[in-house]
C-alpha cells in the first residue's frame, strides 16, 4: 500500500457520507506529533476506548482531566492525570473542567440493546459546554455498521443489515442522532466509526479513510482507536470528518 500521511487529505467543510475514496495508511505515532502536549479531557474514562485514550495521550506527554461517574473505577496514577467525577447528564458536575482544555475525547457509551439517548443527549450537553468554554476540538465514538458500507464483503454487508443493525437499532438510532447534532455544530469534531473492536495491544499499523467508506473494515483493537486519536489530537485534516478504521 502506498504510504501518505494524515496532512496528504485536504480537510472539508462538508461531511458527505463516506465515499469509496482510497484510505490512508497509519497516522504518526503520539510521541512523534509535532504539536506540543496539550490539556485533554477524556469523558467516559473507565470504559475500553477511554482507559485506552487516557493510557495513549499519558504516553504522549499530554495532561489528561479523566472524567468517569465511579473514579474508583479507573485505578491509575500519574502526575499528569486528574481524575474526576462527574456525570455528562449534569453540567454543572463537569462544566467547571473545561478550563484550560485542548481538546474533548468522548468516549461514553452503553451495554445492552434497550432503548437510550445517552449518545444524543450526552454528547450534546458536552457540545454544549465546549462551546460556552470556548473548547472547539472533539473526538466522538460511533460505529461503522450505522451505514452499510458498499466496499465490504457481501456477507458482511448482510450479517450487518440483518443481524447488527436489528439487534442493536436503538443504539443505532440515537447514534445517527447524535451523528446529525455533531455535525450541525461549529466544533472541531471528529467522529470515529470503528468497526469490530478487540482487546489486543496497539500495534500502530492500520488503515484509515476520511470521509469515505474503509474496504474491508472488519476489526481494530480499542488500543489502536486510541493509538488514531492521539495522534490525530491537531491534525487538522481530520476536522469535521467522519473517520473509518480498521486492520
């Protein structure tokens, strides 16, 4: 595969839906950014992505506010974290740490296949609040299957119509849902649409599309989700798209 890196794709002021544009190969590694460490603040902290998130950008040289209900539910220590609770429901439980914030990594999410608008309504409370802050950069978790995509295989494509998508339609929904309010905001955004997640280590080799639909995007480890949004924190040709990722 010819390498390019992540500046090689001009940016977009639009968010068409994904394309079969051709993907990119692996962004540079978090502690090779040329921007310097930042103040992040992570929003679901303790689940698979967030821990990912907050373990990368320490790594990285980064401050890390970790935001999360349960603190205990996140046993690490590092000088650079500060670990904090709050509820993205509620405000005024988190408003006051935007201060001084870089960036927002959301990270929140649900288990089960009941009906929720924690997706919608959480993501635009924080939306909302980055905005008061004067935040402007934000990453956003979604899913790949909320779009079948024309470029994977064809069982694939059906076991994702006809299975994923039915079984989980209400996460579905309100994920579209918060997809929409995204995008109609002046923030910085970025959503990532992963596919099939694992628990393996990062690797740091993957492939990648903006804008566009990922040709076989069947798996990646939460790790390397996190490995993207790290090192992706200021790269502006990420802002307002829609990411794909994927082995």
């Amino acid at each position: 595969m010819t390498q390019a890196s992540p500046s090689s794709q001009p940016s977009s002021s639009t968010q068409p839906s994904p394309s079969t544009q051709p993907s990119l190969s692996t962004p540079p590694s978090p502690t090779d950014q040329a921007s310097p460490p930042g103040h992040l603040l992570i929003i679901g902290a303790n689940g698979g992505i967030g821990r990912q998130c907050v373990e990368a950008a320490l790594a990285a040289g980064h401050h890390v506010t970790a935001l999360l209900r349960n603190p205990a539910n996140l046993p690490l220590t590092h000088p650079q974290l500060q670990i904090v609770k709050g509820d993205i429901l509620d405000p005024a439980t988190f408003s006051s740490h935007l201060a001084r914030i870089d960036a927002v990594i959301s990270a929140i999410g649900v288990k089960g296949t009941k009906p929720t608008t924690l997706y919608s309504r959480g993501n635009a409370i924080i939306l909302q609040e980055m905005k008061k802050a004067g935040v402007s950069r934000a990453f956003f978790i979604s899913a790949s299957a909320i779009e079948i995509s024309p470029v994977l295989p064809f069982y694939v494509k059906l076991a994702a119509k006809y299975i994923v998508q039915k079984i989980l339609r209400h996460m579905y929904a309100d994920l579209r849902k918060m997809e929409a309010e995204i995008k109609a905001s002046n923030a910085n955004w970025t959503i990532i649409r992963p596919p099939r997640l694992t628990d393996q280590p990062a690797t740091g080799h993957y492939r990648y599309s903006i804008n566009s639909f990922l040709k076989n995007c069947l798996k990646i480890s939460r790790a390397d989700v996190a490995h993207f949004i790290i090192a992706n924190i200021t790269n502006k040709t990420t802002y307002k798209s829609t990411i794909e990722i994927a082995y």
